[in-house]
C-alpha cells in the first residue's frame, strides 16, 4: 500500500525557513518522480516543486531562488527547504508521487506564514 507521510510544517514569522520531509513506502520510490503541491484556502491547487529519477528539478516561478526540493533514494524521502518565506507561502503542502497508476499523495501538512 502507497504510504507518503509529510512532516515539518508549522507557524512562521515572513522571512523565515521550514524543511518539510515526506517518508514514502509501499513502491520502488528510486523509479519514480517526486513533487510537492500546496493549496491555500479558496484558492487553486499549485504545483511547487518537481524533481526527476535522476535529480533533476523544476519550480513555480513563485517559488524559484526561495524553495530547493531533494530526494534521498536510500531512505525514500522526499524534502523541501523553503527560505525567505512569505504570507503568500501559506498553504497545506503535499507531497506526490507520479505512479504508473495515478498520482499519490500524502494528507499534507500545514505551513502558516504570519
């Protein structure tokens, strides 16, 4: 059974820095691509961050120079350092995974900038 588990969320001052963690199981996590969405209250879900099988990265141009998403294949984690955040950031953060049979996610995890 696909488990993603998102962790690292909270309350945070503008300007500050959160790392959320996703620990993933229940699929071979090295073979597929990661990403992370937010959605904030009212407002449409947001893509924010992708990362392929071999590291590479794309990102919301809301978030680029701000967010750096990472994946570890030996624990199966899924992480994103967000730096200089800002009220807009609020949102709750899923973590994804792009099966073969379909998105996955997690059940997210709240970042409240404020």
């Amino acid at each position: 059974q696909v488990q993603l588990v998102e962790s690292g969320g909270g309350l945070v001052q503008p300007g500050g820095s959160l790392r959320l963690s996703c620990a993933a199981s229940g699929f071979t996590y090295s073979r597929y691509c990661m990403a992370w969405f937010r959605q904030a209250p009212g407002k449409e879900r947001e893509g924010v961050a992708h990362i392929e099988i071999d590291g590479r990265t794309r990102y919301a141009d809301s978030v680029k120079g701000r967010f750096t998403i990472s994946r570890d294949n030996a624990k199966n984690t899924l992480h994103l350092q967000m730096i200089s955040l800002k009220t807009g950031d609020t949102a709750v953060y899923y973590c994804v995974a792009n099966l073969a049979s379909g998105p996955s996610r997690g059940q997210g995890t709240q970042v409240t900038v404020s």
